[in-house]
C-alpha cells in the first residue's frame, strides 16, 4: 500500500513536471464534451425552444452564458456552425427598454462590433437579439424576448 502510494505521487509528480508545468500559458485550454472551441471560448449550440430569459438561465446553469460576439472573426466562427433554417438567442438585450444594448457579461457595447441585418434593430416593442440567415446572410435581429428560439451558449475556456 505505502508503494503504491509513492509510485502514485512520483508519477503525478513527473506529469506535473514534464507536462503540464512546462505548458502552462502555451494554450492547453480545454471546452466540455460536445461544445466547440475557439482560441479563448467554448461554444454550445441549443435547440431547446425558450424565450430570452430562459435561455440565459440554461446557459448559466452549465456555468456559461448567452453568446457575446467580441470580433468579426467570432462572428463567422459561429455562423459557420449554425443551422440557416433556424433562429439563435445571443446575450445582447435592452432589459430597461430604452435601446440602451447591453451584453450578459457585462463587456461594453460596441457598435463598430456590431452585425445588425439592414434596418436592425427595428421594433420598439422587441428588445431581445438573436442571430438568424435571411436571404442566405447571417446577421442580428431584435425581436420580442418572448418568442421561442434556439440559443447559443459561451464560456470561457477551460486551462490545465
């Protein structure tokens, strides 16, 4: 038993040292079973019909969030991945109603980082996003925060 023990700590030990150690900030990031990764984030895809709030919950319920898009280049990984038939909750909304866009995460709302549809956002009464094809192209729609959609999970990913 008392060798077992110590031939367990060395190896742990040696793959501390070998592996990990010699790796850590050279991108040994990691997402869950099923969730696509980017260089920082993971990426869920749901087809669980909710509204906007519910959404958000199921996503934080698996310790992420609604979809923040950050960059162009975020932007065309996730159309890449979606489904053109159907509709994508991100976390962008305007909970005081007043098109004061905020994102889930806090981060601030950019609109040099922004892919609204042409006449989006449109609908005073719609105050949830999601991201849809129309025409063959990708982009942001408003819409009410009621209506059922499928939605996109993010989280940061996660590093050894």
């Amino acid at each position: 038993s008392f060798n077992i023990m110590n031939t367990l700590k060395i190896t742990l030990l040696m793959l501390y040292l070998y592996v990990l150690l010699p790796n850590i900030g050279k991108g040994w990031g990691c997402c869950p079973e099923n969730w696509i990764a980017s260089n920082t984030s993971c990426y869920f895809i749901s087809f669980k019909l909710s509204n906007w709030t519910e959404s958000e919950k199921n996503c934080a319920g698996v310790g992420a969030h609604l979809l923040v898009i950050n960059t162009k280049e975020e932007q065309l990984l996730i159309y890449q991945k979606l489904d053109k038939r159907f509709a994508y909750y991100m976390g962008l909304s305007d909970p005081e109603r007043t098109y004061q866009w905020q994102w889930v995460d806090q981060s601030p709302y950019d609109k040099s980082v922004t892919f609204w549809h042409p006449g989006e956002p449109s609908d005073n009464n719609e105050h949830c996003v999601f991201i849809n094809s129309v025409k063959a192209n990708w982009g942001w729609n408003n819409a009410p925060c009621h209506e059922s959609q499928n939605s996109v999970c993010e989280m940061m990913k996660i590093y050894l």
